[in-house]
DNA sequence: CAGTATCCTATGAGATACTG
DNA sequence: CAGTATCTCATAGGATACTG
C-alpha cells in the first residue's frame, strides 16, 4: 500500500493529510480538549465545564471522535459514583506541540489580527 | 484596553484567542492557501486549480476572510487581461511554520491515524 | 455521572448562471 | 480573468428531554 500525500509540490489532492487532519483533529473543540487533558485525565463534565459554551452533544461528538482516531483514550472506573476518565493517547501527546505552537501564535498576534480587521471593515465602510 | 487571554490554566473562555484562530484562519482551505502563497503571490484561477475540490465560492470566501484578519493580500495588477494576485501579509508568514508543524505531523502520522480508526471501527462492529 | 435521542435552525458549501 | 448572486441541499450544532 503506498502513501502518496499526493501534496507534492503546490497541489493538494482530495486525500492529501492535511485535508484529513483538519477534518478530524484539528478544530477549535479538540484542542481545548486536548490542553486540557494535558494536565491530566478529566470526567466528562469537567471538561464540558472547562470548555465554556460547549454542548453536551458537541463535546461527546468530539471525544467520541478523537478516541476514534487515536488520540483520546476512554476509560470507565468502576467506582460510585460511576465515572469515565478521558486522556491523552501517546500518539495524541505527540500532536500536542504542534497544537502549542498555533496556540502560541494565537496569543501573540490575536491584536495584529484584530487591527486589520477593524482595518479592513472601515475601508469597506468607505468604500 | 486589557487583551486578557482568558484561557489561563485549564479554562477556555468564550473569547480565547484560540477559538478565534480557529474560527477565523485555521481551517482546511486557508492552511492549503498559504502554504501555496508561500511559493509566491499566485492567482485566482491557478488558487482554484491546485485546491482540488474547492469550489469557487469557498474560496472566494475563504481568501476574503483571510485578507480581512491580515493573513494575506490582495492586489489587482493593471494589465490585458485583468488579473488579481494574492499573497502573504508578514503577519501571515508568521503563522506559516505552526501550520508546518501541523502539516508535518499529519504526513507522519498519518499511518497511526489510520490504524487507530479502523481498529476502533473494527470493535464497534464486533461490540 | 455520563451520556443518547430527538427536534429544530443556522450556517456551509456545491451547482449554476451572470457581471465588470 | 475574477469574481458575485442565487438557489438548493446537507450538515453542524444548540436546546431539551430522557436513560443506564
């Protein structure tokens, strides 16, 4: 079985990577989480209270579909009150830096972002 | 004005800088852009040829937000026949090697990815 | 506690046709 | 060439209610 990226170069196929990546891993959701779980294994409520404005659905839809990719491990402790305790995988740590490093950038420039678009909406406004 | 990123310890607030990030430049399309756009400024057409799949509008879309948050630039060159040439800001540039790093990782660990979904697939079935 | 199920709506996105 | 406009449909996602 071959891997082509089939992102060779400046053009990027339907199968390439990174379509994955963005498509499965890589959205506003699934990094909070991930961050989270960096600190530690976390109860599903924990984490919904963490994640500010997520809903239930949202973030179950989410870890069910991190553990599906390997990034997330799901574990039932057998205890009362029943509890499920959420953590990062190896694979799913390895993600983490790169993660780290958009979060990174998102702190630093988050005014730079902002001024152009304030920028850009008054130029429309004078347009 | 305080720029509070409201995401200290293990609290992601409504207005972290990282759901913005996400929200705004940190997609699909936009990271397949620029990582074009760092060949060298290209245009509308050559954009949608080498973003396979995308339709017209998406990207339309995709390369007005980018302009509006900074990422890149948009500039009509006089000439028969009229043609329009984007490019990255400095500021985009300096979200080129996060995105790197995020490209990196799904190449390499692509295998993994994959694996893990069809063993949890597998489980499901036979669950 | 940790979800699932259902309903409902807003947005995303393709196809197509048209414009400066 | 470089888009915009419109129409349509599929999906994402919130609210709410219910279950093991």
């Amino acid at each position: 079985m071959r891997h082509d990226t089939s992102c060779a170069g400046s053009h990027f196929s339907v199968d390439c990577p990174s379509r994955l990546l963005f498509d499965q891993v890589a959205d506003k959701w699934s990094m909070m989480i991930m961050t989270v779980l960096h600190g530690g294994a976390t109860r599903f409520n924990d984490l919904k209270r963490r994640l500010e404005g997520v809903s239930q659905k949202s973030l179950s839809m989410t870890l069910k579909r991190l553990e599906r990719n390997g990034i997330i491990a799901r574990s039932v402790i057998a205890c009362t009150p029943p509890g499920v305790l959420y953590e990062l995988t190896p694979l799913g740590l390895t993600l983490l830096p790169p993660f780290q490093a958009i979060y990174r950038w998102a702190n630093e420039n988050m005014h730079a972002v902002e001024a152009a678009r304030n920028a850009y909406d008054r130029n429309i406004g004078s347009a």
